[in-house]
C-alpha cells in the first residue's frame, strides 16, 4: 500500500486539488463524452494548479516520510511506471502495470510476478528482474537505514522484510518472493509486492557491492530534479523551480500511450484567490473551486463535483513521549480525546464550510466511495456531537476549569493547533474546532504552517503539540493498519501504539478459511480503531473542481481516488499549438 499525506488545500478545497481525483457533473461529464470522442491533437500546455502552499521537492520513487505527499506521489508516478497499478476500483490494472501478472500457492507462502516483454526505460534499454532485483535491494536497505533520509515512509510495509524468506530472479522477465509465515495473497500482493519501485539498475547501481554508499548516492540525488533520468513513465520532468512550477515533457519513447501535450505543468498557487483568477483568465487549464469562493462558482461557468479519495482526514493529538511540552501525558488517556472528539461540529464544518459537499467519516476507512472493507458499524459517530458531555468527562476525571482553561495535576489543557496555511475553507475549519473546545474548557492556539513545513515538523514530536487540515490517502490496495497504527509505525507519527490493535492488524494479515472470516478480522480492526481515537476523526470534503473547454480526455482518465493517481498522457488540448 502507498500511502501519502494529503495537503492544505486538499481538505480546504474539498479534494479537489488531489492532481486529478476530480470527477465532472452529469452535464458537463456529457459534454467531456461528445468532446473526447474526437480525434486526438498533439501538442499544447496544460497548467495544472496544485494545492495552496504545495512544492515538490523529492523526485525518488521511494520516498521517506516528510516526503510521502500526494503530490510527491503523484509526480513520480507520471516518471515512473508502477510494477503494480491499482485503479479507481482499487482493483490491479494490468494494462497499467510492469507486471502482467501474479501468481501463488495456496498457502499464501510463494508469489511469481511475471513482468511484462514490451515495457522499456526512456532511453530504450528493456526493464527487466535486474531492475526488480535493484529495486528490492534498494526497498530492502532503505527500510532498515537510520541514517537520513532514510528510513523510506513504507518501512515494515507487508511485513516486508521481516517475513520474507527469499527474493529470487527466475528469468528475465519474472521472479519470485517466498515468505517465512503465510500470508493472506490478497494483502501481500497489494501491500508488499505492491510497494517495490522498478529501478535503472544499468543507470543507477554506482555501488553494486556497497548497498549503503548506494542508498546515500540515491538518497543525496532524491531531491534532485535533473537526477530522474531515465524514466519509464509517460513523463519526463524538464524543470523544476521550488514556489513557481514543475514542468514535464513526454517521454517519445514511453511503452504505453506517449502523451498528446508538448507539456503538463504542476503550477504552485500562493493562495485561493489566485488560483481562482487562473481559472477565469485560462491562465490555468485544469484547477480546483476553491471551498471559500462556492459562491462565485458561476463566474468559472460549468460546476464539476468529485467524490471523495480513498482518505480520511483527522486532528492528531501528539502521543510520543518526547511530544511539545509533555502533552502526551494528557492526550494518552482515552477520556481526553473523547472529549475532545465530542466537541468537533461536523455539521458545521460539512455544511456551512463545504457547503454540503462533505461525507462523514467516523474511522480509518472511508464512507465515501464505499468499498466492502467498511464496517457496518463505522457509520455513526462513536461518540456523538456534544461539548457539554465532553466537559463533564473531563471533570469527572478530576479536571477543574480555572481562568477557562481545564486544569489538573499542574497540567493545563492549553495547546497549540499547527495547520497548513493558504487556505481559508482549512482556517475557517480550524476556527470551528477551536470554538468547540472553548466550550470543554481547552483553549487552542492556532498555528498556520506551509504544508511542506508541517509535514516536517510531524517527525520531530518536541515541535508540535496538535495537527489538523491533512490526512491520509490510501494510495491503492489493501487498506490494512500496519503502516498506521502497528507499533508506532512510519506515518503513525503520533506515538500511538496499543498491543489490542496490534494484534488486530496482524490478524488480517493472515490468511483466512474464506473472505467473509477475512472481512470479519479487518471488521474488528476497523472497529477497535474507531473507538480508540488513535486520531480525531473528521468529516470528508467533496471536491469541485473546473476543467477549460478545450481540454479533452480529463473524464475518463483523471477519476481515481482511491489511489489519487492520474492519467494526463491521455489529455489532449482542441486547438493546440506546438
């Protein structure tokens, strides 16, 4: 499973700025179908505007946790193409995939992946087990580095390499991986096979007898935009210029559709507003309606409205033991994050600040677009909206409020609340959840921070004291725990660690006699998870999103949010020149 942070403007903005998880309105939708039946043009710009705040600045199919964006993601995903692919049904694309397919025994204990003959590096030389085999050894030394920038963000992902007996090349095109323990097929194929890069070994193995001068050299080279060559992905990145924009170019000798466009360009946005004036001016082809400005919607013409990614959105409070004034001492009792879950409004925050565009979320798996891992029981609140049940939890635990802010043991319930900046649906949202403590008694200060910042900080736990205005993307595949809330892992950056869920999450990692016993297991994490806050749930924004006329194709290969992928080698522009 890939996971990936999700940005400022992507809850602010209701998702819409997810780099092509948008979907159109039935109208418009129906006019993207008349259009995209015409003949293809080459050549032509299209600008596309990334959140409020967002830079890219790592371009290494691994990447390390401060680096595992959706943005990063989604850049390296248009230079590098996946050795498994899974689509908006999060199901494994084939057509997609360097893998043409897997196999396995029954006892979930031996995996062959076969890759397919026809794939190619842009400079023409044949991917093949050699590149499978660089990039396991890479995936392998990066997860047990320390040494910055690794470890990579996906460390201990599938077990991988703890259960992994043997990684052996068969042939050129297929090799195969033998566990130590069995394993349920369906969640290592996804989350351990899943997570391996297809590396240039004939381009990038400088160190073939030193794995750890490699992974330094690899890792120095990371945030280098002219290092990403070759590629085996539709793109190449021509420029990149941190604050301004990321330019691709196709790569004419990728092995699936080579791109229509001369060029994509991921442009950064100082603010909604900006981006807004974009959009009318066409200085932006493909963009985001800004949450804050549904008002003056009509002044972009055409309303597109997306379902939500595969995601969910959360307040983090900070549970390590070296968190921000000792305030893991108050956020690890249970009580005190149900009080503090009680007093968040998601009605308000749905309606008023998303205008109705915003499903519920009550747990780690998401409600919208359902999927069979949603448990029936993940549909309600686990403690329902209530600030004055919420503040009498607290004094029935001994807290008293003195000068407003609850007080006990000379603790003091007075953080700060770090957000990503740029964005007012985000502001706004963090000011409803600030409004709601008031009322329990907690006071909050509120910290805007640019996105890249934030995401920073989460790994340095003595700089911040609460989280809010990002998420997680599941970036395809089986949406398990384990790189979660197992042990304190990789992107469970808040300290949270609980032998119960623990035990859970391995338990879907086994196999299982059948899949309603296997969908049972992840029904009883998913539930335990819910109940137990490791994260303040939070409501799901929709995302609105506009798309100029003359771009064509963005439809049918734009809309997948399960993994927030996109598929812009398809786009094409109506009267493009050069």
């Amino acid at each position: 499973m890939r996971f990936r942070w999700k940005g400022s403007a992507l809850a602010a903005t209701a998702a819409a700025a997810m780099l092509g998880t948008t979907a159109l309105g039935a109208s418009l939708a129906s006019a993207h179908r008349v259009r995209a039946a015409q003949t293809p043009q080459k050549g032509g710009t299209i600008v596309y505007a990334l959140p409020t705040d967002t830079n890219i600045p790592w371009y290494f199919p691994y990447t390390n946790s401060s680096n595992a964006t959706l943005y990063v993601g989604q850049l390296t995903g248009l230079l590098y193409q996946p050795l498994l692919y899974v689509n908006y049904k999060d199901q494994i694309d084939y057509s997609q995939s360097i893998a043409q397919k897997v196999t396995f025994n029954p006892q979930g204990t031996v995996f062959h992946v076969f890759m397919n003959p026809k794939w190619k590096w842009s400079d023409g030389t044949p991917i093949t087990t050699a590149d499978a085999q660089f990039g396991w050894n890479v995936l392998l030394a990066t997860d047990a580095s320390k040494t910055a920038p690794w470890p990579n963000r996906n460390n201990g992902n599938g077990n991988v390499p703890a259960n992994v007996k043997s990684f052996q090349v068969n042939s050129k095109y297929e090799f195969t991986i033998t566990l130590k323990q069995p394993a349920n097929q369906e969640w290592f194929i996804y989350n351990g096979i899943g997570q391996i890069a297809i590396l240039p070994a004939h381009a990038w193995n400088k160190y073939p007898t030193n794995i750890q001068q490699e992974i330094a050299y690899l890792g120095k080279n990371a945030t280098n935009a002219n290092f990403d060559n070759p590629v085996s992905g539709a793109f190449k990145l021509q420029s990149a210029v941190q604050n301004q924009a990321w330019t691709l170019v196709p790569n004419t000798n990728y092995s699936g559709q080579v791109p229509y466009v001369s060029r994509l360009i991921l442009q950064y946005e100082a603010s909604d507003t900006a981006e807004f004036a974009g959009l009318k001016t066409g200085q932006i082809q493909v963009g985001y309606l800004p949450a804050a400005l549904f008002n003056a919607r009509l002044e972009l013409g055409d309303k597109m409205i997306d379902q939500p990614p595969f995601s969910y959105r959360f307040v983090w409070p900070n549970m390590t033991s070296g968190a921000e004034n000792g305030v893991n001492k108050i956020f690890d009792n249970l009580y005190v994050r149900e009080a503090m879950y009680m007093a968040i409004n998601d009605n308000v925050i749905a309606n008023l600040i998303f205008h109705g565009y915003a499903s519920a979320e009550y747990g780690p798996i998401p409600a919208v677009p359902k999927t069979d891992f949603l448990s029936p029981s993940a549909m309600k609140a686990p403690y329902p909206y209530s600030p004055a049940k919420g503040k009498a939890l607290l004094e029935q635990n001994g807290w008293q409020e003195v000068n407003g802010v609850m007080t006990k043991d000379g603790m003091s319930m007075n953080f700060t609340l770090a957000y990503p900046s740029g964005n007012q649906a985000v502001t706004e949202t963090m000011e409803v959840l600030q409004q709601g403590w008031a009322q329990e008694g907690i006071k909050v200060t509120l910290v805007p921070q640019p996105f890249a910042t934030l995401v920073g900080y989460l790994s340095q736990p003595s700089k911040w004291e609460l989280v809010s205005g990002i998420g997680i993307i599941y970036g395809g595949g089986y949406p398990s725990g384990e790189n979660l809330f197992y042990k304190n892992q990789n992107l469970d950056l808040n300290g949270w660690n609980n032998p119960t869920e623990n035990a859970l999450i391995q338990a879907t990692e086994s196999p299982a006699p059948n899949a309603q016993a296997s969908l049972q297991r992840f029904y009883a994490y998913e539930d335990f998870t819910q109940k137990e806050l490791p994260a303040l749930w939070m409501p799901s924004p929709a995302g609105l999103g506009e798309v100029a006329p003359t771009v064509h194709g963005y439809t049918a290969y734009t809309a997948n949010w399960v993994t927030g992928a996109f598929l812009p080698q398809y786009w094409w522009v109506s009267g493009a020149n050069g």
